[in-house]
C-alpha cells in the first residue's frame, strides 16, 4: 500500500508558515508523504498542484482571516475539474461561528489552534477518499 499522499499549502496573503510546517512535519513523521507548496498560493496553484502531483489529502493552514473565501474557492475548482476523491481540511485562526459554513462547502474539516497533530492525523486516516491499495 502506498503512502496518503498529503498536500500542504498556504493560500493567499499569509506570511506566517509556522503551523503548516509543523504539520507537514508530523504527517511525514505519521508516514504520509507531504508536499509543502509554500507561502502565498492562490486557489488555482493549489488545485493545479494537487491534481499534478496526485494527492490524496489538500491541508490548507490560513492565519489571513480569507478562509471563507479561500477555502471554499479551492473545493469549487477541484468541482469544476471533476475532482471528487480528494479530502479537503482546513486550519488556523477560524473562529468557531465559520466552521458549519466552511463545511458546508466542502471541506472535511477545521483544525483551529492547539488541536494536536494527532487528532488530525487520525481524521486523515478515518477519512481518506481514495483507495490505496
């Protein structure tokens, strides 16, 4: 079985890569092999490169405060290529109130601030779209 192929990137204007550092290091250490965009990717960098590197997971952090925008924008354009096995989390400052909508639209999930690496890691695992075998 091959390893959870796991996007990490960093949409829009955000200039803070702390966190997305640190859960690409833990995903790698959980086994999962992680490619980290880097800082300031639109919507259509992140789509683009997900379908290019043929990822299983795309783990959006967003500090900005444009998730309602930025999120969703990145689970419509997988739509609109057609791309529907791919599991699409969120996380960063994300006020509780947003997450039902950020749902709502397409993404799995949100993990806010001092959520353990592992919690996450386990809700890749439980919620994985693709068959790896």
């Amino acid at each position: 079985m091959r390893p959870i192929r796991v996007l990490v990137a960093k949409p829009g204007l955000d200039g803070h890569d702390r966190g997305a550092k640190v859960i690409a290091r833990a995903l790698r250490d959980a086994g999962m092999e992680v490619i980290y965009t880097g800082l300031r990717q639109t919507p259509e960098q992140i789509v683009a490169s997900a379908i290019q590197e043929d990822v299983d997971v795309i783990a959006m952090s967003i500090l900005s405060g444009a998730h309602n925008h930025l999120l969703p924008k990145v689970a419509d354009l997988l739509k609109s290529e057609e791309v529907n096995d791919i599991l699409i989390i969120g996380g960063g400052v994300i006020p509780e109130d947003d997450i039902p909508g950020l749902k709502e639209k397409g993404i799995a999930e949100i993990f806010t601030p001092g959520t353990p690496t592992s919690v996450t890691i386990d809700f890749i695992r439980e919620n994985i779209k693709k068959d790896l075998a």
